[in-house]
C-alpha cells in the first residue's frame, strides 16, 4: 500500500524525484525553489520591485489611508539624511571611483603634455597665464591635441557608463535597503547591472525631449549675437540673455526632473519600458510640483557651490595642493548633495507612483 506524502517515514528515506517546495517571501516578489529538507533562504540576489509601506508625517493631507502619501520637502530631505547616515561606506566608494575616473583622464592628458611640451619654454609662459602662447603650443601640434580629445572623450564616456551602473544600484539600495551591511556591495552590484541596460535605454529615449531644449536654445539666441554688438551698458543684455537661456533651462528642469523619477521608476519595475517610464516620470511631475521645487532647490545648491568655489579660487594661498584639496571639497559636497537628492526622489516616488496596472491586475 502506497503511503501518503508527509508522514513520519518519509524523513527517513531519501526524497529522491519529489518536486521541489516553492514557498513566497511576504518581503520579496521573488519565488524561491527550495529543496525539500533544506531551510528557506530569501532571496538576496536582486532587488526586488516590492516597497515597504510609505512612511507618513505630521504635513501628509490625505483624506483616508487608501490614498498615496503626500510628503513634505522636511520628509525628502529626512530620507536624504537617513541614506547618507545608513549608507557612508558605499557613498564614500562611489565618490572614490568617480575621483579615480576623472584622476585617470587627468593624468594621461598630463603625461602627454609633459612628453610633448615639457622643454618648450613658451609651452611654460602658456601654463603661467598667456593665453596666446599657451594656443600656439597646442595647435602647433596637432597629433596632440587629437590625443588628448581623444582621451578627454573616452574618459567622459567610461565616466557616462559607470555612473549608470552606480545610480542603478544606489536607487535599488534605497529603495529595498539589505537587512545586513555585508549585503550592500552585492545588492548594489545586482541592482547595477539589472538596471544598466533599462537606463541606457532610458538615456537614448531622453534625447527626444532634449532636442526641444537645443530647439528653445537656438530659437532664443538669434537676437543675442545682434544685442552684443549693439549693446551700450551691461543692463541692455539682461533681457537678450534670459530670453536666450531661461527657456532653455527651463524645459532642461523639467525633462531633468522627469529623467531622474523615470529612473527610479525602472528600478521599482523590472521589465517596465523605458519609454513609459519616462511618459510615467511627466505623469509624476504634473500630478506633485513639489518633484520640481526639490530639484530646484538641489539646483540652487549646485550652483551656490560652485560660485562660492570659484569666489574664492582667486584668493586662495598655499600654492597648488590647497586649491586641489579646496576643489576635492567642493567636489565633494556636491555628490552628496546629489546622493540626497536620489533618495529624495525615491521616497516621492514610492509614495506617489502607483504600481503599473498590468502588475496590479495581472
């Protein structure tokens, strides 16, 4: 007589041809095979596309719990803090590879012009301010000057590429943070490369509306070339100049905008098109203004930065080592300023994009 599935005998022989047990984790959309007689273990190997239960604060105004959470922008820069303070050890390595891209270029682009100029005193009269000496070293080598667009393109493009990877699998950090700090480098490095395709897909689509900003760029600067000729005062460029650039910067403030939350959206959806991504990325701006106000304000805070840098670059003394290290700082303080604003977007993103219909329904 043939014994049923899951008496006390069954534990005693071997198991051989029983179908594996395929258990859910409540935490991870993911299902995990597991063989019978082994413990479960979830499954840490990609990020998964389910959120944890938005978070609310004392400025949420939702009528009732089955509406999305409105969070303030003190709720955006929260999580911006949180993410920095719970994660230092992975902002700090990010930050180190992009200093080492940009230190690689530097340094053969250094190289090369040591070889090439370094016993041409007129080459030394360039690098101590003469700008016209400095132009006929360069362009009285030409094979130079190819080699180093050459260089300064590839490092521009391996620094373009790696940063994919990185915001993939910093957004998949935030977004389902491991429960353990040995996890992160491997949840980061599963995120990145589950992503990478998906973003750069998202980067090729972002080019249609960029065009629209060249196309306001163009439009707005055909009257500035004849307002430099013809102006008498500096007064009479201001409004040449904001017709030239504010439209511009405008619309690069809104498709920007919607970029970064279309990022984030890919993340949080495996499968979901670039392209409705980004159409879902609009839908989010529209729908939360508060997305533009927190990139704006991250905008001013570049911008403050850098102006203050190079305020103060003419005054600085210590020689060459105080400039680097005043620039690293700089440097710096806009990546994590960038960091926070990603962590921001995610927590206005879990809380404001709903999960596409097809995976709600389907």
């Amino acid at each position: 007589m043939r014994k049923k599935w899951g008496t006390d005998d069954d534990d005693d022989k071997p198991a051989t041809g029983d179908p594996p047990t395929i258990e859910l984790d409540e935490n991870d959309s993911g299902v995990t095979e597991v063989p019978r007689g082994k413990p479960f273990q979830a499954d840490r190997t990609r990020p998964a596309p389910t959120l944890p239960p938005a978070t609310f604060d004392g400025s949420s105004s939702q009528a009732s719990g089955s509406m999305a959470a409105r969070p303030s922008l003190f709720t955006l820069g929260r999580a911006a803090a949180r993410a920095l303070r719970r994660f230092p050890g992975l902002v700090g390595s990010l930050y180190l590879a992009q200093v080492g891209i940009s230190a690689a270029g530097a340094g053969l682009m250094a190289l090369l012009l040591s070889d090439a100029f370094a016993r041409r005193p007129v080459f030394d009269r360039g690098l101590d301010g003469d700008l016209s000496a400095l132009a006929t070293s360069v362009l009285g080598a030409p094979g130079v000057l190819s080699a180093l667009t050459v260089i300064a393109s590839g490092a521009v493009l391996l620094y373009w590429l790696v940063s994919i990877f990185m915001t993939g699998g910093l957004i998949a950090v935030l977004l389902d943070p491991p429960d353990r700090r040995r996890e992160v480098a491997r949840w980061f490095g599963a995120g990145g490369a589950a992503n990478f395709f998906p973003i750069l897909r998202l980067a090729l689509w972002s080019l249609l509306p960029y065009a629209a900003v060249l196309i306001a760029f163009s439009l707005g600067s055909r009257g500035l070339q004849t307002a430099l000729e013809n102006a008498i005062t500096p007064g009479d460029l201001v409004t040449p100049i904001a017709f030239a650039f504010g439209p511009p910067l405008l619309l690069h403030w809104i498709i920007g905008t919607a970029v970064d939350y279309a990022r984030v959206d890919l993340v949080r959806h495996p499968g979901m098109s670039s392209l409705r991504a980004l159409l879902r990325g609009f839908t989010l701006i529209v729908a939360r203004p508060i997305a533009l106000v927190h990139t704006g304000l991250y905008g001013l805070f570049f911008l403050a930065v850098t102006a203050g840098y190079a305020w103060l670059s003419g005054s600085l003394a210590g020689g060459l080592l105080v400039t680097v290290l005043v620039r690293q700082l700089v440097t710096l303080l806009r990546f994590l300023a960038h960091v926070g604003l990603i962590a921001g977007q995610v927590e206005l993103s879990c809380s404001a994009l709903l999960a596409p219909l097809r995976r709600r329904f389907g």
